[in-house]
C-alpha cells in the first residue's frame, strides 16, 4: 500500500503535506479492506501515497474534484496533457504574463480543467485562491521558460502516475462538503481530515472558523470510526488552542514544520504541526512525539 518514495501529484495547493506524508503513513490504519476517506483532499498527495484500495477523495473545490475526474473518464492523460501545456506554454513564452492574465479570465469564464492545472504550475507559489464572486485570482508566478520541457515532462509523469493509481484501485471523487463525506463513511473506513488550519490566515476556496472546527469535531465524534486530524500545535508566538480543548481528548503526534508561503513574516515560521488521533498511533521515528490519553475517542 505504501512506499518510501513519497510521490508529489500534479495539482499543487497551500498547505500542501508532502514534508508530513511519511509520519502519517506511519501513524494511519489502513488495510485492503479498509476505506480511506479524506473530506479535504486539496493535492491528494496523502491519500495517494497511502495509495489505499479503496478511497473517497472529496473537497468543496469543484475544479481539485472535476480535475480528477477528468483523468479517471481518460478526457486528461498525460499525452494530451503534454500537447496542451507545450502549445500553452508556447503563447506564455512569447506574450509572458499577458498570457497567463488572458488563461486566467478564459478559466473564470469556462472551468476547463486544462485550464486550471496551466494556472496551477504558473501561478505564484502554486497558490490556490479564489475572491468573493469565487474567481481564481493568485498573480503570475513569473519565470524565464515557465513551461520549460523538463518542467512539462515533470507534470506529465505525474499525471501519468495518477493514471496508473486510478486503474488499479477503486476511488472515487466527489466536490462536497465535509459534513456530507463524513456522514457518508462506512463503519471500516479511515477518515483523514486535514482542513483549513484553524486561527491561522486560509485562502482556499472556503474559509474556515470556529464553528465549522466544531461541527467538525461533532461529525467525527458521531462516525464513530477511526480518524486522523491534521492541524497546527503551536509556533514561536501561540498555539492553537483548540488542541487543548475541542481536541483534547485525542491522541496527539507531532512534527516540525517550515511553512514557506505566506504573506505575513509570521506565517513563515516554522510550525510545530499536530496528527490527532482518536487511537494510539504507532510512530517509528524516533524524533516524533506522541502523548495523550485519548480516554474520550479511544477505539481500542
Ligand atoms: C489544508 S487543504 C488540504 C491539503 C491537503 N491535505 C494536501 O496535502 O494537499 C484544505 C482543503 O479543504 C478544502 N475545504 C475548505 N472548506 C471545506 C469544506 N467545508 N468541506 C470540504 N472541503 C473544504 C479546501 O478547498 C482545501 O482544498
């Protein structure tokens, strides 16, 4: 099911847990049986590393979702893929950021998912932000030979790996709420919630406060199965304080994190991030840390 070599997927998005996918390969409970439901799945990139058999990937960000679906009915391989990002990228090469501005407004009009993976590996930072009236805004990510071969073969090959996870497992993706996901899961799922971290500044396609972390913490509570919340525990300057309430009853595992985008010089710090578990998690590396007693959400 999992592997070492942790694999990034071709959509990128803030927040993003590549750096963390190795700690939660450890600490998750998943067998062939076993349902991976993930409510917020931004990039994929921890259920596809799990690479579970069977999956329910799903996200209030209908173009993450419409792109995915995409690749499973075959309307995006890799090949067309290519074709598409040399010719786009072509037209940037020449008209530079009169370009991405002109794809950008054709993607507001039209949703292709073409479209939003173009903007996706040239916006900044790979940035996923939308404005009120829900349109993709995040400026050109400027670079000489944007869409340079290698750079297009890179995105190719992770398409293409994508292909290849969609043939052999059964997953399913689906744009809705979390409570909805949640509500959904079957007894032997494994929910793996990472949403918008909560008190820290969110640009995603939806906000997230106090309330949703309850409604939140409520549904998990209600599924009854086993879960894994990823969040934030502390910084240089405050923790977040729902560890230590809504929370505390889990079992919490934590990591170091350096978080390289954000517009305020205190977001860039290094974060100390937290898995919560309402099981005990077995963690192998020796420099991670878990304690709680999970006596509320203990499973086993
Ligand atoms: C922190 S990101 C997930 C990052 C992901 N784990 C990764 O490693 O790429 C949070 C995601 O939650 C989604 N989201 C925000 N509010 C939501 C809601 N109410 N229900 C479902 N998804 C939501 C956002 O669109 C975003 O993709």
């Amino acid at each position: 099911m999992s592997n070492s070599k942790i694999w990034v997927p071709p959509i990128k998005i803030q927040g993003i847990k590549t750096k963390i996918v190795p700690l939660i390969q450890q600490a998750v409970i998943c067998d062939e049986d076993t349902v991976w439901v993930e409510p917020f799945m931004g990039s994929g990139v921890v259920g596809f590393n799990i690479a579970p058999k069977h999956a329910v990937f799903a996200d209030t960000n209908p173009y993450l979702i419409a792109f995915y679906q995409a690749i499973q009915r075959g309307e995006i391989t890799s090949v067309n893929a290519r074709e598409f990002l040399e010719a786009e990228g072509a037209k940037l090469a020449v008209l530079d950021d009169e370009y991405y501005y002109e794809v950008r407004n054709r993607f507001n009009q039209y949703h292709d998912p073409f479209d939003f993976l173009f903007l996706n590996r040239s916006c900044f930072n790979g940035m996923i932000r939308f404005n009120k009236k829900g349109k993709f805004n995040v400026p050109y990510g400027h670079k000489p030979k944007r869409f340079a071969k290698a750079y297009i073969t890179k995105i190719c090959n992770q398409i293409e790996h994508v292909e290849m996870l969609l043939k052999v497992n059964n997953w399913h993706f689906i744009e809705q709420s979390f409570e909805k996901t949640i509500s959904e899961a079957v007894e032997n799922s494994f929910v793996y919630c990472d949403p918008p971290y909560i008190g820290r500044h969110v640009d995603y396609f939806d906000s997230w406060d106090e309330t949703q972390e309850k409604v939140l913490h409520d549904a998990l509570v209600s599924y009854g199965g086993r879960f894994m919340l990823s969040t934030w525990d502390h910084n240089t300057y405050r923790r977040n304080e729902y560890v230590y309430s809504l929370w505390s009853d889990c079992f919490k595992t934590t990591k170091e994190h350096f978080y390289h985008v954000g517009a305020k010089e205190t977001n860039r710090n290094a974060v100390l991030e937290a898995l919560l578990t309402n099981y005990e998690p077995k963690v192998l590396i020796p420099d991670e840390e878990t304690v709680g007693t999970g006596e509320q959400m203990k499973l086993l």
